[in-house]
C-alpha cells in the first residue's frame, strides 16, 4: 500500500512540474502586433503622464480606452490576461495604482520590460509601440483598475 502511494505522489509531482513548466513557456516567441491608434491625437514622448486621462474631450478618453483595450488583447492579455485579470503568470494590472502614481511604474515596465537573473519577465516595447499606444494602453488599465 505505501508504495503505491509513492508513486501516485511521483507521478502527480511529475505531472504538476510538467504542467508547470508548459504554462512558463506557453506564450512562445511572440511578435508584437502592430497599433492602429488613427481617432487619437498624436503625441511624442517619451512622456510620463498620460496625455488622454485630463483630455476634456470626452470622445478622446472613450477613443484611447477602445484602442487600448484592443491593443492591450493583442499583446498583454497572453501573459496578464484577458480584462487584466491576471491567470497567475503575470502582475494583475488592474491593480496598478490609479492616476499619475501607476503612470511611472506602467512607463518604466512597457518601455524598458523586465529581467530578473538574465530571463526575460516581459519584453521591452519601446521603438516598438507609438507613444499613443502605450498610452491608449495605459488608458484601457486605468478602465479597469481596482483596488486592492
């Protein structure tokens, strides 16, 4: 009987660092998709504030949260999920903080990415999306954001 136990553990501990390390590389060599952000005001950066949050024109914001929200399921939602409800690979972004605050953290991460001991976390996106994506991006988060 015990040993039987032993190897149904072996094999449920086998079977979970499989899966595991599946969900790790699950995502892939992934190429950036590109951001249509035609309806927006241009903007050129890099900035640290996003321009489309004070914007009084109502139609701006509700323009920037729908390009964001498409580009966002282009390119994050792979690894911080649909609606930025993290699976557990990555942060949940609905949890930056709100405002000017997440603005710094959201431009330092999508810019520069994240390496921790030599493995890429998150790939920088600078050169790669227009400073009206990253922002329209930042916009769609700050839609969904929720306190902790």
């Amino acid at each position: 009987m015990r040993s039987l136990l032993s190897k149904s553990a072996l094999v449920l501990l086998t079977a979970s660092a499989l899966g595991a390390a599946g969900l790790a590389f699950a995502h892939g060599d992934v190429v950036p998709q590109a951001v249509n952000t035609d309806g927006l005001p241009q903007v050129k950066g890099p900035l640290e504030e996003n321009p489309y949050r004070a914007n009084k024109d109502k139609k701006v914001v509700a323009k920037a949260v729908e390009i964001g929200s498409s580009a966002y399921n282009q390119n994050c939602a792979r690894c911080h999920g649909l609606g930025a409800v993290s699976g557990g690979i990555a942060p949940d972004l609905r949890m930056l903080p709100a405002g000017v605050d997440g603005d710094e953290i959201f431009s330092q991460r999508i810019r520069h990415g994240s390496v921790r001991n030599g493995v890429t976390y998150m790939p920088p996106f600078e050169g790669t999306f227009s400073e009206s994506a990253i922002w329209a991006i930042r916009s769609y988060l700050d839609s969904v954001h929720v306190d902790e």
